[in-house]
C-alpha cells in the first residue's frame, strides 16, 4: 500500500473534504459531514447505497465507494467516506470553451442520465440504504442488474433536520417511507408544522414571515387539498416514486480532459432521495429556463424590436435566448429520453408543484410563498377540476393586501440571488474556500450599507438588519 504523499484540505457546504494523493500519484476523496449540518448516520449511509444503486443501475458515471463508516464513535472520530477521485474537469471550468453544438452534446447526456434514473421503479418514496444497514421501518427490494446487493427504501433525513435524530421521536418526524403521494404530502405538511414547533431557523427570514400561529393554521388548510389532489388522475401518473439527482450545478459534473462533452463523473448525491416524480423532475440547475420561456416546440427567438435596442440590451437578449436554446435542448432530450418525466416537467401546473414542495419549508420561507401558492389554487379550481370547495376565501381587500406583501417578499428574494451571486455564497452564507473570505466579509458589509440607504429608507440598522441576509455577520 502506497504512503499518502499529500493531503489537500476543501470545505463545502456540508462536508468537510480531503483529497488524499498518494506516492504512486492514485488519489482518494474523503469525506466527513459536518455534525451539526448533516443528520447523523442516515446521511453517510443514504450516500453509500446511492451511489451504489446508481452504479449498478445505470450508465452514470459516479465515485466508487472505497470505505465508509458511519459510527462517529469509530477511531477515526467522525463519520466519514473514502471516494475514488473523479477524472477529468468541472464542467464550469470549460463551459466557456464549448461551442453550441458541444454544450447541445453535454445538455442530452445529462437528459439521458435523468431519464435513466427515471425508468426505475421504486415501491415508495423515501431514501436508498443498503439493506445490512438500513433502518428497521425501511422497506426492501431487489434489482435484476444488482442481484449481489440488497437495497432498501427509508426514511428521508435531509438538512431540514440539522438538530440531529432523536430516536425517541423519529415516529413524530414522520419522515417516511410513505407508501403513496397522499402520504408523502400529508407527512410533508405535518413536518413543516414539527419544524415551526420545534427548529429554530438562524437564516435570513423575509418580510411578513407570519408568526407560529399563522404558519400552523396555512398548514391545516395545505393538509385540506392534499388529499384532493392527490387523487386526480394526473397527479396518480406523475407522481410515481422517481430518483432524481435535485442538486445538478456544472461544479458536480466532470467531463475528460481529452473529450469536452464526454462526462466522466457526476458527484454530491447527498440528499437525494426517492420522491414523486412531479415535484423532482427539473432543469440542471445552470440550464433553467429565463423569465417567459415557454415549454412545447416553441423555437427560443430575439425579441422583435432587437435591432432598436441599445448595444448592452441586445447583449442581454442574446444571453437570455441562448439560455432558452439550452433549456429547449434539454427539454427535448428528456422527451425522447423519458416522456412521463418530460410531461410531469412541462403539464404538472406550477401551483401544484409548489405546494408539495413548500409545506416542509415555512419555517425557513415564511408564510408568503405558501399563502400565494393557496390564493393562487382557490382561482384555479374550478379550471383544475377539483373536488370540493376552494381552500381560501379572501375579501378584495386581504388579496389588495396579500398581493403588496407577495412583491415586497418577491423583491427581498430578487435581491437575495442578486446578492449571493455578487458575493458567490448561498443562504447560509457558505463562501468557497478559494476566496478570500476577509475580502468576502468587507464586500457584503458594503451591499448592506448600501440596502440600508437604497432599498430600506427610514428603517433603522436594526430593523434592516432582520431583513437581511446575513444578518449573523453584524455585531
């Protein structure tokens, strides 16, 4: 066995990573969760048998699994996996590089990827384990293509739970596996009222957040019409346990040295889970589409007026239509690829999709984006064709008052991307290691100087402060 001969210390948003070189130049990744992030136990042992099952079940190139152990009492000291190191480059140090045709090329691979993942049958929703290990309420099954491994589904232990897992109340948390959709959005519900209960959210928390009573009572009225949705017949086809890697950014793809659009690596499958197929199908995170884009076979164009714009307007609009080239190309692949997945993309009605999703969340969101998403099913419903009565009920002047608060906390979100990408962080205020922080830190009380006097006039520093986001940082 060789000596190690280097060792390179990196820091993502949730784990700690070491890549370890060796004398005879072979490398390995090893990775360590953050404990007060990562749930323990569930997320090292999810990983394994994802990585595993996506191995054995598809064409995806991902990092073997060399070791791994997920007893922090271990000698080591911490959970911890040992990863062969992918090859070749992230894609986004050679996006700019690519023509058309080679990004076209790069855009139907992953399409290909999603569709595989998509074609396999699950008998719930939930999170992989490997049977050895897997929890007790876990449900198994077995694969023709892995017969020597035996996989289950359990429970789904994402960073919502960053307190870590009380055994004694794992049953409370209800976090699956959930048999069917009526389940999993019930489960989805009642977890978001567990959190406002019992997580303390130390992010950013936006305008008209609501107060624990008024998230509780949204909720209720969400658990009303997840039943009813749920039985449609479209949301019954759509909604089928799909894997789906929910995190795709170029910096988690690697493509050859030798070969650009050949992919040799695709990396964090973290968090990912079994789930319906609805509310996981998506766009690569760096090919979603821009604003007005519209799905079919509806060729992107430059705005009509484009030879009267000014030099930087056309520059915009040429981005903005190569962006929606893109999308359409993946759109279209993933039609051929796997059409349930392309439908449940493009005909599932955006509401609908948003409610499921946001339930978990009002504890981090606010009660806005739920509320919106409710007003906004109630005027759909009869043009959904839904049972029963609409959910809400509002006078002109609580929707006159709904609609001011929806474009103050539209624009507070507007300015939060703004912001995250000037300073390249996210919510958490995570800043990459090849940064210079300090210079980070000065550059983001320079934005908040400059939100105090443009953006939050007449409000005092310590309100503005509650506001903004990152308010951790000021003393």
């Amino acid at each position: 066995m060789s000596p190690v001969s280097s060792i390179d210390k990196q820091e993502g948003g949730f784990n700690k990573a070491l890549i370890l070189a060796a004398a005879n130049d072979k490398q390995v990744v090893v990775k360590i969760p953050f404990p007060a992030l990562v749930p323990a136990k569930y997320s090292v042992e999810s990983e394994v048998a994802t990585l595993k099952f996506v191995r054995a079940m598809t064409s995806i190139p991902v990092p073997d699994v060399l070791a791994w152990n997920s007893d922090p009492s271990n000698s080591v000291g911490a959970e911890y996996m040992i990863l062969e190191k992918c090859p070749g480059r992230q894609l986004h140090a050679v996006w700019g590089e690519l023509d058309e045709l080679r990004r076209f090329e790069l855009v139907k691979t992953i399409a290909g990827f999603d569709g595989q993942l998509a074609s396999i049958e699950f008998p719930v929703n939930g999170s992989l384990y490997l049977r050895t290990s897997g929890p007790q309420n876990s449900v198994a099954f077995h694969t023709q293509k892995a017969p020597q491994e035996d996989f289950c589904v359990g429970p789904v232990f994402n960073d919502s739970w960053t307190r870590g897992i009380n055994p004694a109340r794992e049953k409370e948390m209800e976090a699956g596996p959930w048999p069917d959709l009526c389940s999993f959005g019930l489960a989805r519900a009642r977890q978001g009222a567990w959190h406002v209960k019992n997580t303390e959210y130390l992010g950013a928390r936006g305008p008209y957040f609501g107060t624990p009573e008024s998230h509780l009572k949204l909720l209720e009225v969400a658990m009303k019409v997840i039943p009813i949705l749920a039985r449609t017949p479209l949301l019954q086809r759509y909604g089928r346990p799909t894997l789906w890697h929910t995190d795709l950014h170029m910096g988690n793809i690697f493509v050859s040295e030798q070969d650009l659009t050949k992919i040799v690596g695709v990396i964090d499958w973290q968090f990912v889970s079994i789930l319906p197929g609805f509310t996981q199908a998506r766009w690569p995170e760096f090919l979603t589409p821009p604003e007005g884009y519209e799905t079919g076979l509806i060729e992107p164009q430059l705005p009509a007026d484009f030879e009267e714009m000014e030099p930087d307007e056309q520059a915009y609009a040429i981005s903005q239509r190569d962006q929606a080239l893109q999308a359409k190309c993946y759109e279209v692949a993933l039609g051929r690829c796997h059409h349930d997945s392309y439908l449940a993309l493009t005909r599932i009605h955006d509401t609908i999709r948003r409610l499921f999703v946001l339930c978990e969340r009002t504890y981090k969101d606010g009660i806005v984006p739920l509320r919106d998403c409710l007003i906004e099913l109630s005027s759909k419903w009869e043009s959904l064709r839904l049972t029963g009565s609409p959910p809400m009920t509002l006078s002109k002047g609580e929707l006159a008052t709904h609609d001011i608060q929806l474009a103050e906390y539209q624009d507070w979100v507007k300015l939060r991307k703004y912001t995250q990408e000037i300073l390249c962080s996210d919510d958490d205020g995570w800043v990459s290691p090849e940064l210079d922080f300090n210079k980070v830190q000065a550059q983001e009380r320079e934005l908040f100087e400059l939100y105090l006097q443009r953006q939050a006039p007449g409000t005092s520093a310590e309100e503005a402060r509650e506001l903004w986001f990152y308010n951790q940082r000021h003393p």
